[in-house]
C-alpha cells in the first residue's frame, strides 16, 4: 500500500513553490496530498494538485484579534486532525511558516511522521518550533544558524530545489558586450526596485548597451515602460506569475532580493547576481541566504540601509568593468551545480520518506 503524504505550505512563493517541487518528486511513487492558504494559492496551478485550502490568518498583536485568531487556530486544530485521519496520512511535511502550525499540532497530536523543510540559513520560527518532534528536516547546509546543536543529527542536506524545467541544459555565450539585465523585487515587490534601481539602470545606459528584464507589478507597467522608451532602453516587463526561468537564461547579470528560491535558481543558472536582501524579513534570513553565497564566491552583495542612487550605480559599473570577476563567479556556480540534478535530490527525499 502506497504511504499517503501530505505537503503543507500557503503565504509567500518562498514557502509554495518548494513544496510543488516535493510533490513533484514525490507523485509518482506515493499518494500525495496538498494545503496551502488562500494566499498560497496564487503561486501554484490547481489543477496539477491535489489540493485543499487551510486558511491560517496572519498573527497578530492586537488582543482581540489575537483571541479570535486563537480560537479560529483551535478549530483548524481540530479541522486538521480530522482531515489527517479521514485521509489516513501517514507523513506530513512541512514548508515553515505559521500556516502549517495546526496540522503539525495535529500531526503531533495523531503521532504522524512529521517532515520540515528550511530552504534559509537561518532556522524559521516554525520550525524551531517543531524541530524537537519532527523526524528530519530538509536544509541546504549543515550550518544552519539557531538550530539546536543537541538536533544536528535531523538535518538531511540535499541540493537545492528547482523546478524541473530548470534542468534543461542551458547554451548560451557571455560576452557582456550588451549587458542584459534582470530585476527579480521577490514575490510582494520592492519599493526599492521600483525607484532607485530604476534611476540607477537610466544612468547605466548612458555608458552601456542594456536590455532590461525587470519584474514588477501590473500597476508600474506602463509607467515603467514609458520611462525606459524615454531614455532609449530595450526593456522586457513581466509580473510575478510569469515562469522566471525564461528569463534567466537570457541574463547577463542580476539585481535581486534575497529569497532563498530566488538565489538556488540564479546560481543553478549561473546568473552572477547582485544581492540586495529584504531588511525587514523575519530573523535577517535574506542577508544570511546572500552571505552564504557571498562566502562562496557567487554573488554580490549590498546593504540596502546603506546605499543610493550612486553607490548602486558605481557598484554595477565595476562589476560590469570587472570581467575576471564576474567569470569567477559563474565558474564557482557552475562548479558547485554537479551533484544537484533531479534524480539526485529525488534520491535522497525518498530515502528519507521510506526510512522508518
């Protein structure tokens, strides 16, 4: 009889697309189930799923909002156990974040195998959570910071994960003589790719040929358009639905934030890439992502507290300048990459799911 697993996620792209990655690898063997919330949703197709929606609100620190949503979790604890044991689920696995908190309750309550996975160099607050009781949890690197020394023995590192179509054998020659350039603002956009990056890119031109791929909303489209035609720039605008891996594979170089799907794409495609991680994301994790990296000779790297509109420009006109450098970069990508293909990482999931 096949093991029925279910895959809890929901929130930000960060939390929803590794776990269509997980179901992906995991379809064909098992019986595969998925939640998400109902801000999840917008990152996934549901007609390739199986799929059920738990609606966890967002915690918050006003009192009579906070009794509500305590007694609205208390229900989805019960919600849960009930849909875990009508659905005989036999392992759960977790993607983070405060919407997966009832089913790993019930999951714990119903002593169901439970699965983490923390794609960040900083263990999330959920998982921290649960780490004591789960069984093993998925991470990129052994030296994730605030996990429990004691709990080492639970990380199972594997490659990181991509989506299939990702795998496809990239063939292209970089000569940066025209440079193209791609914007990537995370899944809830950027103030800051929205204005000083876009000044910073009109004042490039003027010493470089660029083609610009820049993701943003719908509602800058126009505006942005405009104002690129008006100083002679290609530009290619595409909004947070669009598959990225297009994009990608026509890039040069990269200015972005710092999630950690965004990173494991840019350097699985060897796109060097200037990091400008989120100062407000919970526990400084975007600035370890980029750290991480950073220390292995990928990227860039910038504190958005610390620079403007000239910093920005003088930083990409010497990496642009740098040839040698940027070279490195793709080398130590391209040299990293060899043990992350499919078959690879399915491997090492499915062991992990079939150990008992």
């Amino acid at each position: 009889m096949n093991k029925k697993i279910l895959i809890s996620t929901g929130g930000s792209g960060g939390h929803v697309i590794p776990a269509t990655i997980i179901y992906k690898h995991l379809e064909n063997n098992f019986d595969v189930y998925m939640t998400s919330d109902i801000r999840g949703v917008k990152f996934l197709n549901k007609d390739e799923y199986n799929l059920k929606i738990f609606n966890v609100r967002p915690i918050s620190k006003n009192l009579l909002i906070m009794l509500f949503n305590f007694l609205l979790m208390i229900i989805l604890i019960f919600k849960s156990i009930f849909f875990l044991r009508k659905n005989k689920i036999n392992i759960l696995i977790s993607t983070g974040g405060y919407m997966s908190l009832p089913l790993c309750i019930g999951a714990k309550i119903l002593n169901i195998k439970l699965l983490l996975f923390e794609p960040n160099m900083v263990l999330g607050r959920s998982n921290k959570f649960f780490i004591s009781y789960c069984q093993k949890i998925f991470c990129y690197s052994n030296n994730v910071k605030k996990f429990p020394i004691k709990l080492k023995n639970k990380i199972k590192v594997i490659p990181a994960l991509l989506r299939k179509n990702f795998y496809d054998k990239r063939d292209s020659n970089i000569t940066l003589d025209t440079i193209n350039l791609l914007i990537i603002g995370g899944s809830q956009g950027a103030k800051i790719f929205d204005d000083l990056v876009k000044n910073a890119i009109i004042e490039l031109s003027k010493k470089y040929k660029l083609k610009i791929y820049q993701q943003t909303s719908s509602i800058n489209f126009e505006s942005f358009k405009k104002t690129y035609e008006n100083n002679n720039i290609n530009c290619e605008l595409f909004n947070f639905n669009d598959d990225i891996i297009n994009f990608m594979h026509k890039t040069d170089l990269c200015i972005t934030r710092a999630g950690a799907s965004t990173l494991a794409e840019l350097n699985f495609t060897e796109v060097p890439y200037l990091a400008i991680p989120l100062p407000t994301a919970k526990d400084n994790h975007q600035f370890e992502n980029a750290y991480f990296y950073n220390k292995l000779g990928f990227n860039w790297l910038l504190n958005q507290k610390e620079i403007d509109e000239k910093i920005l420009l003088n930083k990409l006109i010497n990496i642009i300048d740098n040839k040698e450098e940027y070279l490195a970069k793709k080398k130590n990508m391209k040299d990293f990459n060899y043990e992350n293909t499919w078959n690879n990482i399915n491997q090492k999931i499915i062991s992990v799911i079939n150990e008992n």
